[in-house]
C-alpha cells in the first residue's frame, strides 16, 4: 500500500477516536452537572445534542484538511452551506436565538421543572407553574384561568423572572 494513503487512514483514525473520546468525556460531564444541579435528563440529552453537532463539524472540517482538500474548497463550501442555512434561518431567526436561549438557560438560571415562576414584563406578567422546558419553550400551568402556555426561551432569558416557589 501507499505510505501516503496509510498516514491519512492513521491521522483520520486518530481524529475518529479523539472525537469519541471528547464525546465519552462530554457525557460524564454534562452527566454530573445535571446530577449535582438537579437539572432534568430529558434537558442533558438537548445539550449533548447540540455539542455533538459542533464535535462533528470540526472532525469534519479536520478529516477534509487531512484527505487533501484545499482550504479554498472547503471554504466554497462551508460558504454555500451557510448561506443557504443563513437565508433558512432568517425566516426563522428565532428558532436559532432559542435554541442559543436554551443552552444558555440549562447552564446559567435557577428554575427548574416543578417551580413556580413569574415573568415580570408589561406584556408577559404571568404567575405559573413549569411543566416543561424544550429546546424552544418554557410550558407553565397558569392556575389563573385553568390554562396552559408556551413561552419562547428567548422571553425567559430577556426578561425578569422571579422564582416564586420551588419544587
């Protein structure tokens, strides 16, 4: 076999398994922050998610640089890739600023499934109880009125919360 093509399979190999030990070393700790802050599981697995996606762009990136690929190539690519994901998300700037939202809530806010919240705003100034927080959504139990809504995780990071009650 060619000594050229055998260094390629050896350094893609490599990345391969650096890219699962990342990902093996990522679980435990995301695992243990969900433990030690009494986060939800169902929550860990939106963060792994969105980890992994990042994980694979770069070991995509990498393995492209090692095959022989120019820079250029893989620039006109990623740059064709982004402009079409750049006028998707355009129209729906807000699924990328929730998801952003979601992320940032998991590691940084204090509420958790079960409390009670308000959301201190002119427009937003419900009391309610949470039932369930997505990738895009915060759903709270409004006792007032027997009711059900989803709030856009964007509005819980930009606005006052006040955490009322805990579970």
């Amino acid at each position: 076999m060619n000594k050229l093509f055998l260094q390629k399979s050896f350094l893609v190999l490599s990345i391969l398994v650096i890219l699962m030990i990342v990902i093996y070393i990522t679980k435990k700790i995301i695992k243990s922050y969900v433990i030690k802050n009494s986060i939800e599981p169902h929550r860990r697995k939106l963060i792994l998610n969105l980890s992994y996606i990042f994980y694979y762009f770069i070991s995509s990136f990498f393995i492209f640089i090692i095959l022989g690929y120019e820079l250029k190539e893989i620039g006109v690519f990623a740059s064709s890739i982004l402009a079409v994901l750049g006028v998707g998300f355009f129209a729906q700037w807000s699924i990328l600023s929730n998801l952003t939202a979601s992320v940032i809530l998991f590691f940084y806010h204090p509420m958790r499934i079960g409390d009670t919240i308000r959301i201190m705003d002119k427009e937003y100034d419900f009391i309610g109880e949470i039932k369930n927080i997505t990738g895009l959504y915060v759903f709270l139990y409004i006792e007032e009125g027997n009711r059900e809504i989803t709030i856009p995780n964007t509005t819980i990071l930009y606005k006052g919360i006040e955490l009322v009650k805990r579970r």
